[in-house]
C-alpha cells in the first residue's frame, strides 16, 4: 500500500471501543475496564502509566496475544484496512489475525532478548514475515533483508550474526526491522527503550519518528517515561487501575492536566537542573474523585 492511499483513509486507524479484559476464572475482575480511544495515520499516541495499570495488556488485545489465563469481556477493536474495510479485530478467528500480525500490525516487545530466538541469526528472524506473508525467498529475501538492517542503522553484514552477538540497542534495532518488515500500518511499541542507555534510547526514538513519518504508520507507544511522551506523542493516553482518567492531545495532557493521577506522575518527574526534589505520587486524590470520572481535553 503506497502513503497516498493511506493518507485518503477517512476512519481512523485503529478504535478501541469500551474494551474490557478480565481473568478467564473470574470475568467480574476487570483488569482493564471501559478502555476507549482512538490513533490515526501517521500519528503516536502514547499510552502512560505506572506498572500494572493496563497498558501491555491493552495493547497485547489489539495483537489478539492475550494469555488463556485472560478474556476480552467486552468492547470492539476497530482496525482500518483500506484493503478490507474496517474490521473488528475481536470478532476474527487465530487463522484471520496470523494474515494481520506482522503484515498490517506490528508489535515490539520490551525486553529483544526474550522475544529473539537465540539459536537463529538475526538474518533469518527478520526473514520469516517477509517470506509469510510477501513470499519473498532467496536472493530477494537476502536483498530485502540488507536494506532493513541498513534502514535501522545496522550493517548488512550483521545478518548472520546471532542475538547475543549484539548490543541491546543493536538487537532492539532488529526487533524494530522486523516490525517494520511487511511495512505494517499500524506499529505497536511496548516500552522498546527501557532496558537501554539515554543515549541509545534518544536513537532509538528518532529512529521510530523517522520511520513512522516516512511510511505513514499510526504507533502505539506504551511508556511510564513522560520525557519520551513530550518526544514523540501526538496523543496522550492516562491510564491508572486499568482504566483511563485523562486523555487528548500532549500539549494540553502535559502542558495544562486536569486529573489528579497525570498531576501526580507529571510532579514525579525529576528537574533537569536538579532544583526540585524528588516527590512521590500522593494517593489522596482517590478519596476524593471516582476513578471512572476520567477527562478528555
């Protein structure tokens, strides 16, 4: 698909629509509960809160990679593909989202070490999307194979190379040619720059920038790094107990928040020139306000 035709699509991207998930066992737990919003084309929308607030889980639904432990209990997850319409994702059988995983979203996990297979060069792992779902094999799977590790800053040569031959900024620049092989629509990117230095994670955000811009993708970016929200969101999703308490754009999320839970993690946030102190989140918001009030701007 060229970035006209992606630049026409009227629908957004991607819609999740009142998307609750809770243990298989015990469907009245919701672990995350009435989670709604939306990304476009060649946007980010950044997706921020603390550890066990929902954020993975939400996007491992999009991907349909939740556990047998887990269930979507309710809720839509509209996917525009202009080749097919707009579908709802939830609704598709394993063998449908195998056709969409890797081809029209992809996802990178957060920690390249676990999620490379060890015992295959890298070559070969970038490799097997590109011969799934475009058939490409020899010399035109080797060629495209060099231009991907070229794009995200690696040498070709490195192809035959195995995981723990590699840096980790250099098997996470592997894990996002792979993602980016079958030039995916929509990219899905789970905290891709936690395990890494703040010199290779400012890289690795310019690279995703660079290549969101230039294929036209709409990239759902999951952080609890604020800094790496003012980088590069467009959107700014809250999201604290699995639900959400404040969405909309980032200058209005950061610049002027209204929820109690987005002012205490944004006071957590450490001063540059070492001028304010450290200050941790201050939970006496809760006795105060709902959590199901939650506030778009």
């Amino acid at each position: 698909m060229t970035t006209e035709t992606r630049l026409h699509q009227v629908a957004p991207l991607l819609q999740l629509l009142h998307v609750r998930i809770s243990p298989a066992k015990t469907p009245a737990r919701l672990l995350v509960n009435d989670v709604s919003f939306s990304i476009e084309a060649g946007k980010t929308t950044c997706v921020v809160g603390e550890s066990g607030s929902g954020k993975s889980l939400t996007a491992l639904s999009v991907m349909g990679l939740l556990s047998r432990q887990l269930q979507l209990t309710s809720g839509k997850i509209l996917f525009n593909d202009n080749q097919l319409g707009v579908q709802d994702l939830t609704a598709l059988d394993e063998a449908s989202m195998r056709k969409i995983r890797g081809a029209k979203i992809a996802m990178i996990f957060q920690e390249p070490m676990t999620s490379l297979n060890p015992v295959l060069s890298v070559g070969y792992q970038i490799g097997e999307s590109l011969t799934t779902h475009l058939g490409l094999k020899g010399e035109g799977l080797k060629t495209k194979i060099a231009s991907l590790l070229e794009l995200v800053g690696i040498p070709p040569s490195r192809a035959n190379s195995y995981p723990d031959e590699l840096s980790g900024g250099q098997r996470q620049r592997v894990m996002i040619a792979m993602s980016i092989a079958c030039e995916p629509l929509l990219l899905i990117a789970d905290e891709p720059t936690t395990a890494l230095d703040v010199t290779v994670q400012a890289q690795i955000l310019k690279l995703l920038d660079e290549l969101k811009t230039r294929m036209n993708m709409g990239m759902l970016f999951i952080t609890h790094d604020f800094g790496v929200v003012a980088d590069i969101a467009d959107n700014v999703v809250v999201m604290f107990r699995g639900e959400i308490v404040e969405s909309g754009a980032k200058e209005e999320v950061l610049g002027k928040p209204q929820h109690p839970y987005t002012q205490a993690l944004l006071a957590c946030v450490p001063d540059i020139e070492g001028k304010k102190p450290l200050k941790p989140i201050d939970y006496a918001w809760l006795n105060d306000i709902r959590l199901d009030e939650s506030i778009s701007t």
